[in-house]
C-alpha cells in the first residue's frame, strides 16, 4: 500500500466526515488529512477483521467503517480541544 493512496483516502474520508459531523470544526487540511488516514486505518483493520479484505482493499464496507471512525475521531478531537480552549480562558 502507498502511502500516497493512503494520504488521497485519508483527504477524502476526512472531508467527507467533516461534511457528515454537525457544527464548525476547527480543523485545517492537515488535521483532515491525519483523521482521515486515522479513521481509514482504523476501518480497514475493522473491515479486515471480520474477514471482508486486507486493511488496503477499501471496499465498501472498510469505507463505511473509516468513515464512521473519521466522524468519531473529529468528536474526540473537537471535544479535547473544546476542553482546552475553555480552561485557556479562566
């Protein structure tokens, strides 16, 4: 697997999750790119897992799973980084 294919899957399960999750996120392209790549690792390991391919297949269902980690995965990170921004202001 290239890491150029991984970069070009993680810059779109990235966008796509932040299309999908509500509100504002402040993320750049980088922090797209690493969550997208996070969340695409993550859902061809789950995908593999129950024995539907190879963590770089990305098929149908290893997307959907990278997906739904990207979405989760940009919660996690807004929530940390709500949680600094607040204790920054007192």
């Amino acid at each position: 697997m290239s890491i150029l294919y991984f970069l070009i899957m993680g810059l779109i399960v990235g966008a796509l999750a932040r299309l999908i999750k509500p509100g504002k996120q402040n993320l750049g392209i980088i922090g797209t790119i690493v969550l997208g790549v996070l969340g695409a690792v993550i859902g061809g390991l789950l995908a593999s897992l129950i024995g539907t391919g190879e963590i770089g297949d990305m098929d149908f269902l290893g997307f959907i799973f990278a997906l739904v980690a990207a979405v989760l995965l940009i919660g996690v990170v807004e929530g940390v980084l709500g949680k600094n921004k607040t204790k920054s202001r007192v």
